[in-house]
C-alpha cells in the first residue's frame, strides 16, 4: 500500500513538470525507504513481487520482439545496436576500474549503464510524432538489442558472481545429482541437461503451446487465455532456473515463443496493467536502496557520472550510427534519444547486488546516475535538434551506401516490409455480417481494411484465405490497435455488438489518433449520445436502422398497392 500510494504521489508530480514515471518510482522508493522517512524497513518483504515484475517485463520483451516492421535497413540498424552497446560497455569498464571497482564489478556495472530506457525513447518519439523517421527506426533497433542483450547480461551474472569470489553463486535443484562426479564429466553433463532441457522448451512452445492457444481462445473467454499465457511465462522461468539458467531467460524464451501466434497483441495488452502496477513496485523496491546521505556525501560522482555516462553513450551510438551509414544530423538524435541508462540497467543491476557482485553502497550510486541521467536526458532533445539542423550538410561515411536507412515510408508501404505503417487504410473492428459485409465494400471500391476480431476461428480462416490482414483480439485494447495500424488510419469503423466495448473501443481510438474518423455502432439512442461525447464522428443506432428499414420497406409496399399516394424517401 505505502509502495502504491507513494509511488503514485510522486509519478503525478513528476508529470506535471514533463519527467517520466521511472524516475519517480525511484525517488519515491529512496523517500520510504530505510535510510529516509523508514515507512518500509524491510526491502526484503517485496523482493519476491519485484522478480516477478522482471519476470512479467521480460515476458513482454519476447512478446514484442519483432524486428520486420523496421524495413530493408534492418542489419545496419540492428548492427549500430550490436556495435554500440559493445563500445559502450568496453569503454566504460575501464573506466569504472579506474574509479576503484573491482573487476567483477566493473564490468556488471558498465554491461548494466549500457542499457537505454526504451520506455522512455518510445514515450518521447511518440509524443514528437517521429515514429518513422530514420533516428527513430535506428533507436527502436538499438533498443531490441538491448533488450537482448539483458537477457545475455542476466545470464552472465552467475558466472561473474563466480569470477568475484564473494558471490552466490546461481544454485540449482540437480546440484546433488553431480556431486562426486569428475569436474570434465559434471561439466559435459551439465551442457547436456541444459542444453537437452532448452531444446524440449522450444520444441513444446514451437508445437504444443499455439495448439493450445488456439484450442483456449475457441472457448471465447479471454481470462483464460491470459492466464494460461501467464502460467506459460511461470512455468518457463521455472523450467530455465532448475537448468542452471535465470528465470528472466525462460520468460524471455516463452514470450519469444508466443510473438509467433496470432494472439500476441491481445496478450500484451491484457498484460500491460499488471505489468506496469509490478513495475511500479519493481523500481519503487529498487529505489529502497538508495541512500541520500551517501548520494549527498558523493554529489560529484553522481552529477559528473550521469553527465559522463550521457556523453558515452551519445558518442558510441551516434560513431555507430554514422558508421554504418546514418546522416551525422540523424546519428546525433539516435545518440540523444538513448543516451540515458534504463530501466534494463536496474534489471541487470538488482541482481548483480543480491549477488554481492557490487556492494550496497556502489549499487546506491549507481542507481542516482540513472536517475539523474533519466531526468537530464529529455531535457537535451530541443536543442539535439537545432544542432542537427545545422549539421544536415555535413558528410556520411562514404565506405557505405546508407540507402536503405534513408528508404522512406512510402517505399517500404508499397514493398510490403511496413504493413504497420499503412497510410489511408481503413480499421474494421468486429467481423460478424455487418463488419463483413462493410469491409467487402470497402475493398470493392480499393480501400485497403485490416480487420480486429475476437473469434480465432475467423481470424484463422481469413489468414488462410490470405484475403486480408486481421488481427486477434479485442478493440479495447491499445496493443491490438496499435497493431492494426490505428495511428495511421483514414477512418476506423467500430460494428462490435457489444455496446459498452464499443464504446470503450471509440475512447480508445481517439485517444490514440484524435484526427481519425470513427463510425460506430450502438444499440440503443442513448448510446449514441455517449459515443459522440467520447469521440464519434457518426453513430449508426441499430434500433434507428432497423425502424428506418421498416419504414421503408412498409411505405414501398403500401405505395405499389395504390394506398400511399403522397411522395416518400
């Protein structure tokens, strides 16, 4: 409660001067914790909540890990994450030698600031309307790198813990079955239980788990297929742990796993508020940690690191960017945007102290620089964007060719590499006998529709016709709009029967592109009037219509038989 409470107080007051939420759950965490106003002594009672927010996040990642909507550039883009967040890390590790970490500790603290907050770069190019420029496309490809590489990162934490001497070491429940064996055997048997036990998670989520999902969504009950995804998510974080591996990597694996059914976008969005509430709580625990004195005692290091650590990371995206062929206007805005350390930074870094890898006191320094580096870095896009401007002349590398990275939208739309991105189509949300018969008329008159519906049956049938793009689930949710390409609509209309879903699907819409024009249906006049207050640009009332076509069809009969003789419409 105080976690929740706290944490929303500070976010809200954080928004209202334009600063992310993130850095606010960390400061609401520092304010409670032990070395503050001590409402929450015990940062231990919410540790098992916060793994499983990383659990949860983790799962999202494999959700929406999907690299094709990026177009033609995607190995250069995916190449300037790859190179970046190596120099990043190589660059820094020295560094922090340097400062007087241990090696260990060094180089999980420089993997761990390597990570940028994609939450905040989506967040901002959003809001910028810059989703298809070309620093945007190159930030989002650097950002699934480093979502990657967190995975990686986790993974590597129990070997480091190891190599530092004073870890904990990453125990598993077959540790007794090789005790006793010779170190070259217990090895080898090792790498084949956990390679053998990979191998049988794949293979069940490659075959077994979308017979399952198809076989719960028949059913029509959406509960269910969230809770068996997130019984899948659990299961995997299981199965990964008792094979030597972290939990994050089998929630990754299986989120992975399930990007490839046509459930993915419902399933990340029925997800998102259970998400972002275990988060809230996730970085509000992290931030327990942080002690002001210690910060205060050690002003310097944290101001000139966050101003260091933006510096590094600027410089070693926007080198790799212009590297590979990016504009230098273009690889300075790519740098700015995810000069920051993430939220993914605090994943890595959690555990790297209950390790005993990084002390309490590093870690709480640590945790300032991202803070501080999360507040600084938004404040730097106005002017990253007046000085590229001045830099649109300067040259690119000429030892490649940056065409793909400079393809435009348009190109790519017609190329089918960005169905995501399709301008003037038209969204059909509902595909019983009115949605069907409205998208039929629509495409005989050569209007591109993608189509929402619920029923995976149709769904699968229209994706074996080929006829269309549909996607499951409901129009509620802002993951599948977004996957529908609701940004980017000329007109979304709403025949879903149920009217409060309805109605709660016009809200969404409109918030998510108020210029859109929406037709939607209700079943009652009052409806109506609730539709237009949320954004309606024309209501069809099933009770009016139905009156209407009665009229008419009464008036028509009447008059053929000479009974009606005035005109009629």
């Amino acid at each position: 409660m105080i976690i929740l409470l706290v944490a929303a107080l500070v976010s809200t007051l954080f928004a209202k001067v334009k600063l992310e939420a993130i850095p606010g759950y960390l400061l609401a965490g520092a304010l409670i914790g032990p070395h503050a106003l001590g409402a929450i002594q015990d940062n231990h009672r919410v540790e098992q909540i916060s793994d499983l927010a990383v659990i949860l996040l983790m799962f999202g990642i494999g959700l929406h890990l999907d690299a094709g909507h990026m177009g033609r550039g995607v190995v250069h883009i995916l190449g300037v994450g790859a190179m970046s967040t190596v120099a990043t890390t190589l660059v820094a590790w020295p560094i922090l030698l340097w400062l007087g970490l241990p090696a260990p500790a060094a180089l999980a603290v420089a993997m761990a600031l390597a990570m940028s907050s994609t939450a905040i770069f989506v967040r901002v190019v959003s809001a910028r309307r810059e989703m298809r420029t070309i620093h945007s496309r190159v930030g989002l490809g650097v950002s699934i790198v480093q979502d990657l590489a967190t995975v990686v990162v986790l993974g590597l934490l129990p070997l480091i813990a190891r190599w530092s001497g004073a870890g904990v070491p990453l125990s598993t429940p077959q540790d007794e079955w090789y005790r006793g064996l010779p170190p070259a055997l217990e090895f080898l048997s090792r790498a084949g239980i956990s390679i053998g036990g990979i191998v049988a998670l794949v293979t069940v989520g490659r075959y077994v788990l979308p017979a399952a999902l198809r076989a719960i969504a028949a059913t029509g009950s959406s509960e269910l297929l969230i809770v068996f995804s997130g019984s899948v998510a659990l299961a995997a974080a299981v199965g990964t742990r008792v094979l030597g591996f972290s939990a994050e990597m089998g929630a990754f694996l299986a989120g992975f796993l399930l990007a490839s059914t046509p459930f993915r976008h419902q399933l990340a969005g029925q997800l998102a508020p259970m998400r972002d509430i275990l988060m809230a709580v996730f970085f509000t625990a992290v931030g327990l940690n942080v002690d002001a004195r210690l910060v205060v005692e050690n002003w310097g290091v944290v101001v000139f690191g966050s101003i260091g650590l933006i510096a590094l990371k600027t410089l070693s995206i926007g080198l790799s960017g212009w590297t590979l062929g990016l504009t230098p206007r273009s690889a300075l805005l790519s740098g700015i945007y995810l000069g920051n350390a993430g939220e993914f930074a605090l994943v890595a870094l959690a555990p790297a102290v209950k390790m005993n890898i990084v002390t309490d006191d590093a870690g709480a320094l640590v945790i300032a620089v991202v803070i501080a580096s999360l507040i600084l870095s938004p404040m730097l896009i106005g002017p990253a964007h007046l000085l590229g401007n001045r830099m649109l002349g300067w040259p690119l590398a000429s030892w490649i060719d940056p065409a793909s990275l400079r393809e435009d939208a348009a190109q790519r739309t017609a190329k089918g590499l960005a169905s995501d991105e399709l301008k003037g189509h038209v969204v059909v949300a509902g595909f019983g006998p009115a949605g069907r018969a409205v998208a039929d008329r629509l495409e005989i008159a050569g209007v591109t529709v993608t189509v929402i519906e619920l029923n995976a049956k149709v769904v699968e049938r229209q994706a074996q016709m080929g006829k269309r793009k549909v996607v499951f689930g409901d129009a509620t949710n802002t993951e599948v709009l977004e996957s529908a390409g609701v940004r980017t609509a000329a007109a979304v209309v709403i025949t879903v029967p149920d009217e409060e879903a309805a109605l709660r699907a016009t809200g969404a819409v409109k918030a998510m592109n108020p210029g859109v024009y929406v037709v939607t249906r209700t079943s009652f006049l009052a409806g109506s009037f609730r539709a237009q207050q949320l954004g309606a640009d024309h209501v069809t009332v099933d009770e009016v219509a139905v009156a209407e076509t009665l009229q008419r069809e009464v008036l028509q009969r009447l008059k053929a038989r000479g009974i009606v003789t005035t005109p009629t419409t």
